[in-house]
C-alpha cells in the first residue's frame, strides 16, 4: 500500500523475473538455491529457492514492510487509488500488518485524524496510531469493538483473509468465499456512501449471488491480480468502490 506522501514504489534492481514467472535470477545471472537441499523434501526446498529468489520478498525485507501482501496492497491502490488522508479504514484478517503499515501512512493516521482498525485471530504487532484487536468477526462482541474504535462508519474495509489451504482447490475456493461473505457482509454494514471495499478471492471470481450483491452495493467492482501475486498463485482480489447506500437504493 506517489503523492500524498506515499512510499515509493520499491525496486531493489537486484533481480529480475524469470520468463517462467516461477524463478528469479541475482546479480550475478545465477539463481540461488538453498543450503542442506539434501536435508529437506523437494517441496520445502522448492519454496526455499522461490522465496530466496522472489524480488518482492527481498523488497519486503529492504523496506521493513511485515509482509509481501504490502507490496500487493501498494500495486492495487497505485493503479485505483482510493485511500485519501484521515479516512477511517477497518482491515480484516490485518496479521501480521503489511496492510496497515502502507494504510497508515497513506491515510496520514500520524496526524492525529482517521482512523485504522485492524482485527485478526492472531496477534499483530502495534502500529502507531492503530487500533489492533485480536478475536474473530463474526462475534458479536468483537463487532462492537470495531464499530466502537471505528465510530460507527468507515470509509474503507479491506480484507486479505484466507481459509488454511486443504490442497483441494474445490474445497479451499469455498473456504475463501464463505469469508470473502463475511467480510463483505460486515462492509455493507459499515461503509459510508461512496465507500470501498477490497477483498482477498480466487481465481474465476466470486459466486454469481455474491457478485450480484456486490453490483447491487457498489458503483464498480473490478477483479484484479497485482504484480507481486504470483502467477502461479489462484488468488486475486475485487475492488468494489463507490458504496451505493442501502436505504436509498431499497427500491431500485
């Protein structure tokens, strides 16, 4: 997640993709494998070397950013930007805080104004400014606290949440749709007019039905695969902006 005192987008020139999207190659033209191979099974060491020679991993790590899924956030909002000082934003499943890094300081939260609320099952570093919550969604309880830290609207909600992969894509799209309407659920909930909505799917989109209700809630709803996504990778996310409010649209 330049103008507006943004980050930089970041390019560490110390690697270029490969033609397979799968392989990076350094300095020197040579890809770089990881030690004790011997030791590992093929799929560790796979992983390994992907993550030893991805230019947005080693970017992460020369930036500070918590997460590669920064990087992702920062590509997104680069190209339909919607994110404006003091905006009030929720972010969903925000462990362990990329999200928020790039929100807060496009937000400008250090100022003193807006407002970000982050909310995972696990435990998230602090970040100034930020009101973090560890408990799930769906509670009740947990729903409270965030209108409460939120004053009761928000400008943006975002989520990268995803289901524990099964390996067994069938199963693994529902898990990830049955939160994609959760979150969707709780933004129609919150957002004000005019606001936007950001989520983690997969590839081939959501369900008809959800989609449906993401036309009927919002002017533009758009799929997109940012750079940083691995092409390999079946995740996408849709960017649903212009909030149409409820009440008014009851009977359209």
């Amino acid at each position: 997640m330049a103008g507006k005192g943004r980050p930089t987008k970041g390019n560490s020139g110390a690697s270029t993709r490969g033609s397979s999207g799968r392989s990076y190659r350094g300095h020197a033209g040579l890809t770089q494998t990881p030690r004790n191979m011997r030791k590992r099974k093929a799929s560790s060491n796979r992983w390994i070397e992907r993550q030893l020679n991805d230019p947005y991993v080693q970017e992460t790590h020369k930036r500070g950013l918590r997460s590669r899924a920064a990087i992702k956030f920062e590509q997104i909002e680069d190209r339909y930007p919607f994110l404006a000082p003091h905006m009030r934003v929720v972010d969903l499943g925000c462990a362990p805080g990329g999200w928020l890094q790039v929100v807060s300081e496009r937000i400008k939260l250090n100022k003193g104004e807006g407002a970000l609320v982050g909310i995972d099952l696990l435990e998230t570093d602090p970040i100034g400014g930020a009101q973090i919550l560890v408990g799930d969604i769906t509670e009740p309880e947990m729903l409270d606290a965030v209108y409460k830290a939120i004053d009761g609207k928000a400008d943006a909600v975002l989520s990268d949440m995803a289901a524990a992969t099964t390996g067994h894509r069938p199963t693994d799209h529902l898990r990830t749709m049955a939160l994609l309407e959760i979150a969707l659920d709780f933004a129609i909930g919150i957002l004000t007019p005019g606001g936007t909505f950001l989520a983690k799917a997969f590839r081939g989109g959501a369900e008809k039905t959800l989609m449906d209700l993401l036309h009927k809630h919002f002017e533009k709803v758009r799929h997109i695969k940012p750079p940083a996504s691995r092409q390999e990778s079946v995740e996408t996310y849709l960017l649903a902006t212009g909030f149409k409010n409820p009440e008014s649209d009851a009977d359209s």
